[in-house]
C-alpha cells in the first residue's frame, strides 16, 4: 500500500523561507500574541503525524468499503469512528476558527497547509471535518451572538459537524430555482420544507449532532436569487443551555454511489418541517452562503493539490525502483538487467511536470492564505481592502487551476506506473478517480471561469488584476529577479488579451464563455511563474546551505519556466480565435 507523507521540508520552505510568514504574524495584534515560528513548526509536526500515521492508512480501505446507508443511517467505513475521535482530540476542525468560541485563531497561512496534508492523506476523510469549518466560518460572519454561542463551541471542537445544503434536484448552478419553504413560526423559529442533493456529510456517524446550513425560501420572498434566505437546522434540536433534545424533522433519504471519495457520504437530504432558524438578514441568504462557498472553493482547490502531492510521492518512489530498458545515452546502471526509469526523458517530463505544478500551487495557496489574513486582521483599511479584492480575483483561480492542474498530475502519476497505475492495490487510479471530483463540486471549474473573466476581471475594467500583475512587475524590476524577461512578456499578453476581451464582449456577449477557461489557464500559469521565480530567487540567495534542497528548487524552476509557461501561448491563440466557431453547428447538428 502506498505511503502519504507530509512535505514538510517544502512547507517550511513557503511559509518561513518565501513569505516569511513569522514575520508577517508579528505586526498583526490579532496573530502577534498567538503564532510564531515555534508554535508553527509544532502544529506543522503534529499535523504531519495525525495525517501520514492515523489518517492516510485509512484511505484505501475507505474506499474499498464505502460509506453505507441503511434505514435512514450513515455509517462510515470501519477505523473512520476512532480515528475522527483522535482527530478532533487535536482540534483540528478549530484550527482557525474564532478564538471567542473555542476555536484555536491560527492564521490561514498554516491552515492551507494543514489542509493539503488532510487531502493528501485521505480526501473523503478530509471532507467531513472541511464542511465544519466553512459552516462555522459562515455563522461567525453572518449569525447571530446567541447562534454562535450555541453552534460554534461544540462544533469547533469537533463533537458537532456542519454541512452545506444548497443544491436541489432542478437546482445546481442556477440557485435562484430552489423551491425549498421556509414558514415562519410564533416562537421566532421557520418550518423548513423541501428536499436537498448531493450534500456532502448530510449524514454520518461521527459527531453526536450535524448542523446543516440551508438555503430556502421565505413565502413572500421576491424571486429569483434575491429571495434566498439561509437557516441553520440542527439534526438534534439543541435546547436553550446547549444540551442536545429531540431529533428534528430532518431525514437522509440514501446516499449516492460514486466515481471516488466513496468514504465520504454524498447524501439527499428532506427537511420535512424542520424547525430552522435564520442566520442573518431575511432574502440575504446567497450572500452569507458564499462566505461558506469561497473557503470551501479554496478548500476544494487544496484538495487538487492534497492529491497530486501523493500521486507525484508513490511515482518518485516507483521510478526510482523500476527498471526497464536503458538510458538513451548508455547504461545508468550497468549492474543490473536495466536501468530506473527516472532516467527515461518521457518520465521526467512527467514528474517534473507533477513536481512543477504542485509546489507551484502550493506555493498559491499560501499566497491566498496571506491575503485572506491581511483581510482579517490587518489593521491598514488600505491592506485590508487591496487583500480582499485580490482574494475575490484569485480564488476561482485556485479552486479551478489547482483541480485541473491536479487531475492532470495525477493522470501523470498514474502514467508513471504504467499497467499498475490502473491497478488498485498501487493507489494511483483511486487518487485519479478522487480528484475528478474536485472539478465538479463548489461550483464547476467552468462557472470559475466566467466568475474570474466577467466578473472578477471585465466588470472592474480590470482593476483588480493590475493589483495583481502590479505585483509580478515589482519583483519583475528587482535587480536580482530571475526570470525577468519571461515575467515581462507574461504579464504583457495577459494584460493585453484581458483588454482584448474588454473591446470583444462590449460586442458578443459570447466572448466571455467562450474565452474564460482558457483565460484561466492562462492566468494560473502566469501567477505560478511569477511565484517560482520568487522561488529560485530564495533558492539563489541559500543554495550552499543545501545543494541538495535549493538546487532542485532552481532547476525546477527552470523546467517551469521553460517548458510549462510557453503554455500560455497556445492559450493566448485559442482566445484570440473568438467564439464564432463554438456557434457553427445548430443544436440538432451535434
């Protein structure tokens, strides 16, 4: 069976080396007296031994047995119970939650990391306790003293989860169709009616309580996605001191058989006349929800990464050890039948390629979880807000680059293996088959497109992008900045084809559609550039440290540079080649 370690090493490179994370801590009052390097480093220990030895060693077998329904109930597959009773003992699910409530406040900055351990260990595992968090920071920001005095303390310390109820049979993408009821009641609680898909975690058997965040309809709401209202409906109705009570009205109808993340159970869930109540204003709800949803975006988009760490860690292993033929260039090892198939140019471009993109994209996450803590805690108003536009603008980007970046790797790493990556006892074909999901849900990759392109990118006449590129072209200006050239021209062809597609959709509201995956591509590639030539810039400065570290930073860095980034100009030319051609079949033609 195939082993998950976390990288470690890598991690303290982006947090301490990259970004000097520590530092930036210190001149935040609200992080100054709660994390440093020390406590970082032993939270970072610690993650590594809960990920790698308690939860990891579950993956497989979870998947083999699967989460199971039976009369109304959720079981998790054997060794979930115990290790999630282990799990929580750490508080893990409050890692950066409000202290107020219980939760430990650590910055976002150490939580993307921790959670790229938990995907890469186990994703179905992971996502039980990556719900509870988007559903707490939902509440925090949206409900009231008295529902976050009573929801957040059990929920940050694991004994309650959340979940996230938005989608309906009927209703996906389109939000504004949902036909959930919410009745107002005399006692000031709702009656909620209806029924919810696809809800991940809607049941389980982990936590004494589940507290399900619904989005439902007032009788006199307006329609449309303004008429939305959100509600928070506990599986166990919860008195007044906190103590659990009756069951609610609340039902998991089966539970979905699927591709991948099969221990994670994906439930239906009916709500007949629940008792629920509102978290924020009435006809508000979408907006409080997308709280929830843009951490779980970033979250998901972490799952990419999480999967593809793994794949590229059992495909260095197996190349290192499977021989087959020779070196192109002789004998590598003239000892035996044949050489390693590392040696093999093919293979190299595959675990380069793996190598590339992850650590560039965790390396992006990081970047987001610095932002995310300029908005939170900084206390510049003008920070503040250029952190929060750039967090708007870059995580579709990470939801959706990192997901198809990482189905790619793990592709790759399936390809490693040859015939035994299809094979399920190496482990490479179910991380493959885990991490198709992580296009799909928290909304697709392509819905990220058009959010990045229409509305993060045209509808400010790209403002927030020139926050963004104004900060590649900085560093780009650096006397000792490698890569120069190539950032220069990067940044001037996404600058130019953004405004490009400016003139375009003024036009054809079809450009748009048309442009936006691709433009996000396009964008993903050029802010990894920017992040590995701040890499091998480091890795200059600290390469006789250790050759071994900084020298492979270096030329992974090159290969980024010269063999991933000239992506973007197929990309370029695809956008350019406009939106006339998807429109030449009629529908009865396809």
């Amino acid at each position: 069976m195939p082993e998950f370690n976390a990288p470690l090493r890598d991690m303290r490179f982006v947090l301490h080396e990259l970004f000097d994370a520590p530092a930036l801590w210190a001149r935040l009052p609200a992080l100054a007296d709660s994390v440093d390097a020390a406590t970082a480093e032993a939270i970072l220990e610690e993650a590594a031994k809960v990920t790698s030895h308690l939860i990891a060693p579950l993956n497989r077998s979870g998947d083999e047995e699967g989460a199971q329904w039976q009369d109304g109930q959720v079981s998790t597959p054997i060794g979930f119970k115990q290790a999630y009773a282990t799990y929580i003992e750490g508080g893990w699910v409050g890692l950066s939650g409000n202290a107020d409530f219980g939760g430990m406040g650590m910055p976002k900055m150490l939580a993307v990391q921790f959670e790229e351990m938990l995907y890469g260990a186990n994703s179905s595992f992971a996502l039980y306790s990556a719900l509870s968090s988007g559903a707490c920071l939902a509440l925090d920001a949206h409900a009231s003293e008295t529902l976050k005095s009573l929801y957040l303390p059990p929920m940050y310390e694991g004994r309650w989860a959340g979940s996230m109820c938005l989608t309906e049979a009927h209703a996906g993408t389109d939000l504004g169709l949902i036909r959930t009821r919410a009745e107002p009641m005399a006692d000031g609680s709702f009656s909620i009616t209806g029924s919810k898909i696809f809800i991940t975690g809607g049941d389980q058997d982990l936590t004494e309580n589940i507290v399900h965040l619904v989005l439902a309809k007032l009788p006199d709401a307006p329609a449309g996605p303004k008429g939305i209202s959100l509600f928070v409906v506990p599986k166990v109705l919860v008195n007044a001191d906190g103590s659990l009570g009756n069951p609610n009205a609340v039902s998991c109808g089966s539970i979905e058989h699927k591709m991948g993340i099969k221990a994670s159970a994906t439930c239906v869930m009916n709500f007949d006349g629940a008792s629920g109540w509102l978290v924020g204003e009435a006809n508000k709800g979408l907006a409080a929800m997308f709280t929830m949803m843009n951490y779980e975006r970033l979250s998901i988009g972490i799952q990419g990464i999480g999967c593809a760490e793994a794949s590229y860690q059992s495909a260095v292993a197996y190349a290192r050890e499977r021989v087959q033929s020779r070196a192109p260039t002789g004998a590598v090892a003239p000892d035996k039948a044949a050489d390693p198939i590392i040696v093999h140019p093919d293979v190299r471009r595959m675990l380069l390629s793996m190598k590339a993109m992850t650590e560039g994209g965790r390396a992006f996450a990081s970047y987001v979880g610095q932002q995310l803590d300029l908005a939170k805690f900084s206390n510049d108003a003008r920070e503040r807000d250029t952190a929060q536009t750039l967090v708007a603008l870059l995580t579709p980007v990470a939801k959706a680059f990192f997901t198809d970046t990482g189905l790619e790797s793990c592709i790759n790493g399936q390809q490693v293996f040859g015939g035994h990556g299809y094979i399920r006892e190496w482990g490479q074909e179910q991380l493959v088959r885990d991490v198709r999901i992580a296009q799909i849900y928290e909304g697709t990759n392509g819905i990220q497109a058009l959010d990045l392109l229409g509305r993060k990118v045209l509808a400010d006449n790209g403002f927030a992008l020139r926050q963004f590129t104004g900060q590649i072209l900085d560093f780009a200006q650096q006397p000792d900045a490698p890569y120069s050239a190539q950032l220069f021209d990067a940044v001037q062809r996404l600058e130019d084809l953004s405004d490009w597609l400016q003139d375009k959709a003024a036009t054809n509201r079809n450009e748009i559609g048309a442009a936006s995956v691709e433009y996000l591509h396009l964008f993903g590639y050029v802010a990894y550039a920017w992040l590995w030539a701040r890499m091998a810039q480091v890795a200059g400065h600290k390469r006789g440290e250790d050759e071994a570290f900084y020298g492979a930073k270096i030329a992974t860095a090159d290969f980024y540079i010269h063999r991933l980034l000239p992506r973007i100009l197929s990309l370029e030319q695809s956008i350019r080649a406009g939106s006339a051609s998807l429109y030449g079949l009629s529908a009865e033609q396809f």
